[in-house]
C-alpha cells in the first residue's frame, strides 16, 4: 500500500515516517518536492505514486505571523488543501487532513465535540476551517482529524521552547489561563494510521488525555526535565495572565476537544497527556548525551 505524506520535516511527518506500519510503502515529500499550493505539482505527484492514502501533514503553521501574512495562510491552508483534495477524490486516494483546535473560539467550559459549532478567533484558525471545509467539499470521503498543542521529541514546539529558556535564564514566566490537552505527535501518528487501516471518514478529535494549562504544561517540563535528564538543573516556572503576555493572534483560552467519538470508532484511546511527555524528554536526554559524548 502507497501512502503519501506531504510535509515532511514537520512534526507530525517525521513521526508518520518513524511509526509506518509494515507493507506501507511510504512516501513523504517535503516542500521543496511538493508544494502543495501548486495544483499542476499535486495532481503529477498522484498521478505519478497513485497513492491508496494521502495524510495532509503540510500547513502554515506560524501562528502569529500569519495575522500579518494573511495570503500565505490561506493559500497553504485552504487552497493547498483543496487541491489535495481534489486530487485524491479523483483517483480514489483515500485522504486524511489535519485540522486544529484553533477553529473553536474557546468560550465553551466544556470540550468541543467534532460537531460543535466552529468560530475561529485568529487568522491561522480562519485558513484551517476554510481548508476543512474545501476538503469536505472537494473530497467527501476524506478524514479531517483535529488536534492541539502538538509537539515531539523533534522541531519547533513549546517543549523544546521552554527546556532551552529553562537552560538559558532558570526560570519561565508562562500563561496559566489558557487550557487545552499537550499531545505527542507520536499518538497522533497512530491516531493517523489507524483511520486509514479502517478507511475512516467524517471528523474526528485526537489529542493526549487530560488538560493542562500551559502553566501546568511548564511545570511537568521542569519536573520530568530533571527527572529525565533533559535539564540538567532546576528551573522555575511563574504562572502569568494572557493578558501579560500579548501577542499577535488571539488564542482560544479553553481548546479541549471531546474525543469520547474518535475512541470509540476508532477502537484507540489517547495515553495522559504525561506519559508521552515523559517518553519525548528521555529521548532528548538521550540525544543531549549522545551530543556531548560525540562532541566530547
Ligand atoms: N503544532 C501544533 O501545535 C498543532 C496544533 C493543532 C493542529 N496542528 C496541525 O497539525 C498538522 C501538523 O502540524 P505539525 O506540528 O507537524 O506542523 P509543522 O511541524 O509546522 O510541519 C508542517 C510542515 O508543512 C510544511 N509546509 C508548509 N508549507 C507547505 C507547502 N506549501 N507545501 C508543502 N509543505 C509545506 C512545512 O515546511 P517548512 O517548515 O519548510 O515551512 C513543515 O515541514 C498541521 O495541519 C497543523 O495545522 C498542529
């Protein structure tokens, strides 16, 4: 089985890499092989591999920048996913998108199940319901999964964030009223897998189980840090308002997504959000060892 994963080197398709399941022929394709907002390129790319998959792995994901870099948003999150969409409906690929928390407005006090009303409070937020929605018109058979505060033992993310200021200065300031749920992208590579081995389709929630302030998410860094081996000293963490901490995209302050329906069609639960944590700082503690043992 052919499966194709665009954007590779993100977080998500390393771990689609790093996690294939045997008989998978897979084939990940960075930008630069496959820009996914140039339809000419997506359609010679299926054509060409006839993939029995796609995981849309690619998106803009600058949340900031895109409130100033509107264009660039939507054209990878929107149009790009509309043209992959386009393509795997036309030759019977089976496509599996990636969407956000960000589509939700975060007033609820009570998670967000798949069909709750979306309301998207920043620009990123806005260009990934406007893909979710080509997807679902141009391909109606395609799964759209959507997930949270993602990070892994590789790439930009709050983990690697908070263990270099944790090293740098000893101590963090970081929001406490802003909750959602931590997850590795690991599980989420799982989560991908298995809603193809089941040809799954509709909208579904994956994140790690349990919440976390990003405060609390802070804290368990510094704990497991130490623990680990990841941090080599102690460091503290200070909780602070959104309201201390501006920046240019609003952000939902509650993004926990119900994912009671994902468990159950998919027959697979996500792990508390502590467990992989634990699991990615033992493997970047290994890799800081490895470094200086390499570097001397
Ligand atoms: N990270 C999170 O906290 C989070 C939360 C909720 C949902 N999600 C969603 O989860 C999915 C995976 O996220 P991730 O964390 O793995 O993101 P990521 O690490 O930022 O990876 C995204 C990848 O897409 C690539 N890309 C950007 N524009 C592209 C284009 N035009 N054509 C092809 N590739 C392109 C990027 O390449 P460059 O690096 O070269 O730009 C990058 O390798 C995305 O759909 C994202 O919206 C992420």
């Amino acid at each position: 089985m052919t499966v194709l994963v665009t954007g590779a080197g993100g977080q998500l398709a390393n771990e689609l890499v790093r996690t294939a399941p045997k008989g998978v022929d897979l084939v990940a394709l960075s930008e630069r092989e496959l820009d996914i907002t140039d339809p000419d390129a997506v359609e010679r790319t299926v054509l060409r591999l006839r993939p029995e998959a796609i995981v849309n792995a690619a998106a803009y994901t600058a949340v900031d920048k895109a409130e100033s870099d509107v264009d660039a948003a939507f054209l990878v999150n929107r149009d790009g996913a509309r043209s992959l969409a386009e393509s795997a409906h036309r030759h019977g690929a089976w496509l599996v998108h990636i969407s956000t928390d960000f589509v939700f407005d975060g007033t609820s006090g009570t998670p967000y199940l798949p069909e709750s009303m979306p309301h998207p409070v920043s620009v990123y937020g806005a260009s990934k319901l406007a893909g979710d929605m080509a997807v679902r018109h141009a391909c109606p058979s395609a799964a759209i999964i959507r997930t949270a505060w993602v990070y892994a033992s590789e790439g930009k993310n709050f983990v690697h964030t908070m263990l270099r200021l944790m090293r740098e200065r000893g101590s963090v300031r970081v929001v406490a009223d802003q909750v959602g749920s931590p997850t590795n992208a690991r599980g989420l590579a799982a989560c991908c897998w298995r809603v193809i081995e089941r040809k799954a389709t509709g909208l579904f929630h994956w994140t790690d189980a349990g919440v976390a302030s990003w405060y609390d998410f802070a804290m368990a860094i510094a704990e497991l840090g130490m623990a680990t081996g990841a941090l080599s000293r102690p460091a503290t963490v200070e909780p602070i308002r959104t309201a201390d901490y501006p920046t240019p995209a609003r952000r939902p302050a509650y993004s926990v997504l119900d994912k009671t329906s994902t468990w159950q069609v998919l027959g697979l639960a996500g792990e508390h959000w502590r467990e992989p944590l634990r699991r990615t700082l033992e493997e970047i503690a290994k890799d800081l060892c490895h470094g200086e043992c390499v570097h001397g």
